[in-house]
C-alpha cells in the first residue's frame, strides 16, 4: 500500500514542479503565485496534451502517451522559466515557509484520505462501478475517444476529461484501475484542500498587504471538511432531544416534524448515545432538502456538498472537476488583483469590414445553408412535414449563432474588437475555462459568469451600453475559443438537457435550506448587514426592497409565463407536470400551489434580500461611502461577487430548473448547490477574519457567535469518519484496491478477472445484463477489466445519450445468445456485435436458464475456467 502511495505523491509533485514556471507567469498578482494550484496545473496541461495527442493521433495513449504529455509540459515550462529562474529561486528562498505549510497540508490531507479509502475501499454501490468502468476504459484506450465500456461500437458519451486525469497518473505510476480509483480520491482530496487554502492565503494577504498563514487554513475548513448541519441532529435525534414520551409509550415532538427532514422526522429507535446508529444515517447529509407533492408524497432531491462526496468516493465529474474548479476561481482572483481595466486589442489588424455587418452575414449565410441541410437530412430519413422544419430551423439557428459567434472571435482575436483580457490571459481563460465544460460542463456557465462579473466590477467606469458591448465581445470569443481548444470531445457527446421548465409547486422549505447551508450563511449575512450598515442611506432601502421582491418576484412571473409557453408549445408536458404535482387537474394544483407560494416563499425572499444587500454593499464601495480598512488592495468587492453568483445559483431552482431525464429539480439542485457550497465557503472564510474581534467588546463576541454553526457543522465529519472506517480497523485489514471485496463475495469472477487483466488484449466480451440493471452487479466483468460489454447499466446508457435506440435489442440478444442451442443463431448474435469473448460465471447461470454452453464449447476456443467460470473466444481473438 505504502509503495502506490509513494508513487502518486512523487509523480503529483513532478508535475507540480514542472508547472510552477508556468503558475508563476500566470498568476502574477497572487501573493502566493499559484503555489497551491501547481499540482492541478500540471495535472491538467500533460493530461490535455495526453487526450489531444491521441485524439488526433499523434500520439497512442496509455504510458506513450502520458510520456508525451509530461515532455510537452517541461518544454513548456522551461519556455515560461526563461530568463526567470534566478528570480524564481529567490521567491521561493523568501516564502520557504509558505512553501513548506502548503506542501505540508497537501501531503497530510493526501495522506490522511488514503487512510479514509484504504478502511473503506470497495468500488460497490452508487455510482463507482459507472466510474471504474470509465476509468478502466480510459486506461485500455489507445485512442480517443475511449470506448463505452458498457455499449460495445459505440464510444463514451460524457464529460469524461476527469478519468483521461486520473488514467494518466494510473499509467505514469503503474497503477492498476481498481487502486488508482481510491488513491484519485484521496489526491484530489489533498489537492483542494492545498487550493483552498492557497485561495484565503491570497484574499487574506492581498487585503492586509502581508502574508497570512494562518486565515488561509479557514478555506479548507469551510469548503471541504466542514459538513452541513444533519450531522449534528443526528446527534440530537439519536440522544432523543426535543422528543416526550406520551402515555402509551410513544414519543411524539414539534420540533422534528417542523424541520421535515427525513428519517429525522421518525421517532428515534436503538440505543442513546451520541454516535447515530441508524442504518446509513450520514446518507441523509446528502438529501436535507426534499420536495413534496401536493398529497405529500416525498420527491428525493439531491444536496451533496464536498466532504460528503469524498466520503461516498464517487469519482463523479462534480468531484473531478473540483481541483480545477478552484483554479478557474483563482484566475477570476487574479484579474480582479490586476486592478482597473480598459478595453485594449489583443492584436493590430488591417482588415476594415465592420464586425456587426460581417457577423450578422455570416450568420445570414450559415443560417441558410444550416436551415437546407436541417431540412434534406430530415428528407431523407422520410420525416413528416413538421419536423422537416423542425430539423431546418434548428440548423439554422445552431449553424447561424456559430457563424456569428467564430467572426466575434476571429474579430476579438486580430483586434477589431477591443478585448478586457490581454493575449496571454485569453488563452489561459479559454483554456481552463473549457477544460471545465470537458470535466465537469454544468460548472462552465456558473465560473464563467465569475470570470464575467470580476470584468464587468474592474471596468465599471465606463458607460453602461459601452461596457456591455466590450463585455459580450469578450465572453463571445472565449466561449469559441474554450470550444476550439477542445473541440474532438464535442461530437462524441451527447446530453439528456431538454431545456428549461418551471418550477411550480415546489418551493424549498427555509429549515431544510437552513440545516443545508447555515455553516456558511451565519456568518455571510452578517458580514454582509455590517457592511452595508456602515454607509447605509435612505435610497438603500428602495434598492433592497426593489430587488429584494423584484427578483423573486420576476423569477415568479418567468416560471408561469414559461409555464403558459410550454403548454401550447407542448401539451404533453401538462399531464406530467400534473403527475409531478400529484394531481389530476390544473383547478386541483391551483389552490395547492397558491397556498405553497403564499407560505413557503420564505426561502426566495431570504435569498433575494441577500443579493440585494450584496448589490447594496457593491454600490457602497464603487461610490467610495465603505472605506476599506486594510493596508493592501480592497478584496470585498470580490467576495460580494462570490456571494452574489451563489445566492443567485441557490435562487433561480425556486422557479426554475433544467429539464432532463428525472423530470424534477434533483440535479439542478445537486450541481447548482454544489458550486453555491464552494462559493459561499470560501467567502465566508474571509468573512470571519473580519467578523473576529480585533479588541474584546461586546459586539465582537457577539460576532464571533456567527461561527457557531461551522462548529456545529464538524460534527458530521467526525462522527461519520469514525462510521465509515469503522473505527479504522476494518474487520478486512486496510487496502486501497477497490476490487478486493470480490476476491470475499465472489471469488471465481475474481480470479477471472486478474487473469484477463493479466493476459486478454482488449476485446468485447458478453456477459449478463437485463433491464434495469442500474446499481446491479450487472456489467461487472466490463467494469473491472477494461474490455467493452454488449451491454451495461441500460438506464445509465440512456441518461447519457438521451435515447434508447442505441441499445436496440442487446437484451432479448443476450438472452438468445446464452440460451439457444442453435450455433448458428449464435454465431449471428456474435457477429451482430463483434463479440470477442463469452463469458460465463455465476451471474449468467442466475440469469438464462437454461444456460446453454456446449455450442460454445464446440465451436470457441476454452481459453479459462475455474469452479463456476469458463470463458470461451474465438480462436482468432486469442492466441496464448
């Protein structure tokens, strides 16, 4: 165990020393240079020229490909070193202490998860065996995109750019897939808290003129060790608090059925004591807000924060992403250090078209052909008349807003159109700002607007019309450019998104919303009401209570008129909503609706307030009434914009949310609370080091009250460490490979599988699989090997490309393939899919029977068998 270990913290470090000329250049106005972010720089600059090289094949992946990767990034670095090296030494001489806490915190938190993972290791449940699947695919590729391991002939259909990271370090340090998936949680685990830690460094130093050690260490607090609040009512509830015991011996309680959560809202069973004894108690940390229909049956919505996804393991996009989250963070951070901004051009062209007539006739003409092509494929596939034109408008508008977004961008980039962001910054934007759309894309939108709104506070001088103008130049060519720099991802992927629906009937109840996010918002809102006290006026209140209303209010009116647009737009949708809802007529819901919005808007008026006095506070500083206190550069505006963006993000899913293949709001909540967590943690890091008293006084004690809830927050992730590691002394002993519970549960398909990791080329394999075999131990030789499956997880593959076509009749064939005696009609079904291998264990006798092999036996090779497995192939896919 000690020796991967060794590995991936030698191999991180390599390539966080060979990215530090480059975080150097790049993040000049950081106090501490981007010394926390050097390890994720690195990752991601080799790991791109890995997945680029392969996709246009210059390079196989696997170690070649790696190889090439760390190659291209030392030549970059030592390109960015240049002439510095002596100037880089002596910084690093001089901050030898800010170097060694960094570096310290990285390798005690990488350390210490890896003893997290290695007292829970198992790759079961949830969606783990989705991701070692991916990430085993990844590392059998040696080409992109890798295929889907769960869908034979058909490549990865995702944002998959987290598991080309992890393969990469797995090949550099010879890591297999089922070690490698528990070690990338633990380092990337180490890597956000060094970033968020560098993140309060930089605030904090910036703001006080002098490094701050010490306040940087509230980052990693906040953000990622600190748990919302159900931890701590676990305790209560299981200590029986706030419950009476009735005449008949039942327990009843006010408290607990007001605060609604679930499982929480039960009379507690078991033993009294501190530590929860439920069965998976410290799940509900991950579903404290829930929705309920009118007739109160519950509709489960998704809350995670970041411990809680570290603890579950998942190696899901919203945690992979979340190194290089912070670093897009950190370049918002940078631009805004850099101080005032005038538009400039990046470059001095000749050419004298002007870039509005040009942009709208290229969109003219691409419109046109767009809107031909649109409506010829639809001839062709003998289409109805109405989505004839259907397919013809959307080419037209898809083939049109491009054309005029790329003359934008060709505008922006040779200098016709002045851009906020000098040459160097563009690119560095363009590229890690589309590396989030490829790890994680729900996280694009909601950084760039960061990116966006630091732009538009450092050029609020100049005219509204003006600065709008510039400011959509600028986010026009870097979205085009972020798209460009990764444009081989964007044709394999496809996305279950159906667009925008309304929010009706389900408003967040503000206990649950508390109990989610009170670690943070304590201490924000009071932060934020001593800031617009100071230099409050009479105009303020018309401004808090315009806004405050207004935006609930006009996101109120949106969703109904929305409402209103889809019904005749698309009737069908009425009766889902209903169904939603829980009734059978709009005269049923309206009533219902009206007395939740009139009772339970408590939340939106809350966050609405909130963005007004963040607006208020913003004003206050621009006109100079909120001096700032600090002998460096005034931070506050960009804390304002952190709290903004995520009281807007937590907002807009009381009206709204993002149509997809759940039919409700849960992942809408899930990524837009996730990047609200992040947003408002490291704002409120700061916020404390203000709120802390500087001389004792009454007012500043009762200021240091708003930390209370984070300190209640850690009682969830000592309580549920101490759960999930079972103490650490797992009855097993510690490992880090995720695949060892199969050598207990089902030790024949273990050994299967260590021989075909250890002697099968790639190749496509049958194994059982049925409908709705989600979170089953269904596509478990595909998962844990790397070869590809007729077919996996059906519910999975069609969540990812929005379809069920592309699965066709995989399972009656598989069901045939297993049973029939007919050869023939066997070797159709193999051929049908290029099948390489049959496999046949345990799970295949338990599914077809009868379980018919002598065809195989006749007709295939018999390259392994042990008690319960045989595996077949055909003779010319294996050659011993």
């Amino acid at each position: 165990m000690i020796g991967p270990i060794l590995a991936w913290w030698l191999w991180s470090t390599a390539l966080g020393a060979l990215a530090l000329p480059l975080a150097w250049r790049v993040f000049t106005r950081l106090p501490d240079r981007g010394l926390g972010f050097v390890r994720p720089l690195g990752i991601l600059v080799s790991g791109y020229l890995l997945w680029i090289g392969g996709s246009i094949g210059l390079w196989p992946g696997g170690l070649a490909g790696s190889l090439a990767g760390v190659l291209l990034l030392t030549a970059a670095s030592l390109w960015a070193a240049r002439g510095r090296w002596r100037e880089i030494g002596a910084w690093l001489r001089e901050r030898w202490g800010l170097v060694a806490v960094t570096e310290g915190l990285f390798l005690a938190a990488f350390l210490g998860w890896a003893l997290v993972r290695a007292c829970n290791p198992d790759i079961v449940a949830t969606e783990k065996p989705m991701e070692l699947a991916f990430l085993n695919s990844v590392l059998r590729s040696t080409t992109f995109p890798p295929a889907d391991g769960w869908l034979s002939g058909y490549a990865i259909s995702y944002y998959y750019f987290g598991y080309i990271l992890l393969g990469h370090l797995a090949t550099l340090t010879a890591t297999p897939g089922a070690v490698a998936f528990n070690l990338g949680i633990a380092l990337w685990f180490g890597l956000v808290v060094a970033a968020t830690f560098s993140l309060l460094v930089n605030l904090l130093s910036a703001r006080d003129g002098r490094l701050r050690l010490a306040g940087g260490l509230l980052g990693p607090l906040f953000v990622v060790l600190t748990g919302n609040l159900q931890g701590f009512l676990e305790m209560l509830h299981s200590l029986r608090l706030f419950w009476r015991t009735l005449p008949d011996g039942a327990l009843a309680s006010r408290f607990w059925p007001w605060l609604d959560i679930v499982d929480l809202s039960d009379p507690p069973g078991g033993a009294i004591g501190f530590i929860p004894t439920r069965y998976l108690w410290w799940w509900r940390a991950s579903r404290v807000v829930h929705d309920a229909t009118l007739t109160g049956a519950k509709i489960e919505v998704i809350d995670e924060f970041p411990f809680f996804s570290f603890l579950l393991a998942d190696n899901h996009p919203h945690l992979l992403a979340l190194p290089f989250v912070l670093l897009a963070v950190a370049f918002a951070l940078q631009v805004y250090l850099s101080g005032r901004r005038m538009p400039a051009p990046m470059m001095r062209a000749r050419l004298t078209a002007p870039p509005l007539t040009t942009a709208l006739w290229g969109a003219l003409v691409l419109g046109v052909g767009g809107a031909a092509a649109g409506a010829a494929l639809r001839i062709a596939a003998l289409a109805p008349a109405g989505e004839v034109i259907a397919g013809a408008l959307r080419w037209a508008l898809l083939l049109g807003l491009g054309g005029a977004l790329l003359v934008v961008f060709s505008y922006v980039v040779l200098g016709l159109i002045p851009s906020l962001l000098t040459a160097s910054e563009f690119c560095v934007a363009a590229f890690a700002f589309g590396a989030l759309a490829f790890l994680n894309t729900w996280d694009l939108p909601i950084y760039l607007v960061l990116l966006l709104a630091t732009l538009w506070w450092q050029t609020r001088a100049r005219t509204t019309g003006e600065g709008a103008r510039v400011l959509f130049g600028t986010a026009a060519a870097l979205g085009v450019a972020a798209v460009l720099l990764f444009l081989p991802w964007y044709p394999s992927f496809r996305s279950q998104l159906g667009g925008i629906l309304p929010n009706l009937a389900f408003p967040t109840r503000l206990s649950q919303f508390g109990v989610m996010f009170a670690t943070a918002l304590v201490p924000l809102v009071v932060w934020v009401l001593g800031g617009v006290r100071r230099a409050w006026r009479r105009e303020d209140l018309r401004l808090l209570l315009l806004l405050g209303l207004g935006i609930p209010l006009g996101l109120l009116v949106i969703s109904w008129a929305l409402a209103g647009f889809l019904a005749v737009a698309d009737p069908s949708l009425i009766d889902q909503a209903l169904t939603k809802i829980g009734v059978e007529s709009w005269r049923q819901a309206l009533g219902g609706i009206a007395e939740r919005r009139l009772t339970r808007s408590w939340t939106a008026l809350g966050l609405g307030g909130m963005v007004a006095l963040v607006a208020i506070l913003l004003g206050q500083i621009r006109r100079g009434a909120s001096p700032h206190e600090g002998s460096g550069t005034d931070v506050r505006p960009f804390i304002g914009l952190l709290v903004g963006i995520a009281g807007l993000l937590t907002l807009a899913p009381e009206f709204v949310y993002l149509r997809d293949g759940f039919g409700d709001r849960m992942n809408t909540i899930f990524k837009f609370y996730f990047a609200a967590w992040i947003l408002w943690g490291l704002a409120a890091a700061y916020a404390v080091t203000e709120l802390w008293p500087r001389r004792p006084s009454l007012g500043g004690a009762l200021r240091t009250l708003a930390l209370v809830p984070v300190l209640l927050g850690l009682a969830y992730p000592i309580l549920v460490t101490s759960t999930i590691t079972s103490g650490f002394t797992p009855e097993q002993g510690p490992t880090l490979d995720g695949a060892s519970h199969l050598a207990r549960e089902a030790p024949d398909d273990y050994a299967a599988i260590e021989w075909i990791h250890a002697t099968l080329p790639r190749g496509i394999v049958a194994e059982a699989a049925r409908s709705g075999s989600s979170y089953s131990g269904y596509g478990r030789i595909a998962t844990h090997t790397g070869l590809v499956a007729v077919l996996g997880w059906d519910f999975h593959e069609w969540q990812w490309r929005g379809s069920w076509a592309e699965q066709g009749t995989r399972v009656q064939d598989l069901i045939t393939l297993y049973t029939t005696r007919d050869w023939l009609e066997a070797k159709a079904i193999m051929d049908r899919y290029a099948i390489d291998y049959v496999y046949a264990g345990s799970l295949e006798a338990a599914t077809y029977k009868p379980l018919s092999l002598t065809k195989f036996a006749i007709f295939l090779q018999e390259i392994y068998r042990n008690d319960t497995v045989v595996i077949y192939a055909r003779p010319e896919a294996y050659v011993p």
